[in-house]
C-alpha cells in the first residue's frame, strides 16, 4: 500500500484532492497537517488577523482553536520559527475577556500564555498568536500586525474498503 493515497472529495460544489493523513482513520485535503483530530494549514504569507480569519474562511475554515494541551503541543512544534495567529481575540464588549472564533470563551486563568501577557501594551492589542520561541506561549499583539496564520478544520473520516468488495 502506497504511503499516501490520493481521494477526491466534493465539498460545496468543489473537488478538493484529498491526501491521506499520519492517521489512518482521517484525511485532510493536499498541503493541511493532521494533528489532535483536526487539520491544520500553517500558511507562508502574511497578514493581519481580520484579513488571516478571512483566507481561512475561504477555505472553509477558521483560524484555529486551541483548546486542550494536545492541541498546543501538537501546533507548537509545528511553527518553524515563525510566529502565527490563532483564532483567539478579545471581547468588543468586555476587554478582558477572550472570545476564540467559534464563539466559546477563554475561561479566566486558562490558555496558554507566555509569562505576564495578555498584558494589552499600549491599549490596543486585542488578537492572539503563538511564539515559536516561547514554546508556543501565546502573545496578545495589535490585530493589524501582519503575521503568518493557522486556518483549522475538521478532518474527514476515510473509509477502508473491505477485502469483499469490488
């Protein structure tokens, strides 16, 4: 059996090649990552986080959402030195609350961030990233700043075929 197995998939009218992922039960489309059930597209352009949630949403996805330990872990040693968005941001109606794109809330103490932040330097940063230096420590920064991004979707099961069938 090849290592990778090519599958066409007709999602919202499209075709979307389809790689089979490190876990044999999912599959994610060509050029997204599988890890802690999900897949992920680390992406190499740049830009801020409105514009970062928008390119996810064209593919059908979202910045991402962190939310367990394996899900920091499994992203984190996936950054390559580069510092990337996630789907994190404050609330509009209450700034000290975090709002993950999903519409859940950070609850109070929780997440993953470096050292004293969230701090809001200067009173303007609202939107959250990870820093490959810090571990993966998240950062709260101005959502103008053009940084790498995260999109995050749910992964496809992928069905064996028994030894019966044609």
């Amino acid at each position: 059996m090849a290592f990778f197995h090519l599958l066409s998939v007709v999602l919202v009218g499209y075709l979307i090649p389809v790689t089979r992922s490190q876990d044999s039960a999912h599959s994610c489309p060509k050029d997204w990552v599988y890890l802690a059930g999900s897949c992920y597209q680390f992406s190499s352009k740049s830009l801020g986080w409105a514009a970062a949630q928008t390119a996810c949403e064209d593919m059908g996805s979202t910045l991402a959402v962190v939310d367990s330990k394996e899900k920091q872990n499994a992203i984190a040693a996936n950054l390559k030195g580069q510092r990337h968005w996630i789907g994190l941001y404050r609330d509009p109606e209450d700034p000290s609350r975090w709002l993950w794109v999903d519409w859940s809330r950070l609850c109070n103490g929780c997440g993953y961030w470096f050292g004293a932040e969230p701090n809001n330097s200067g009173g303007r940063e609202g939107c959250g990233e990870m820093w490959p230096q810090r571990s993966g420590g998240w950062n709260d920064v101005n959502c103008s700043t053009k940084l790498r991004y995260i999109c995050q979707k749910r992964a496809c099961p992928t069905f064996e075929k028994s030894e019966d069938e044609p």
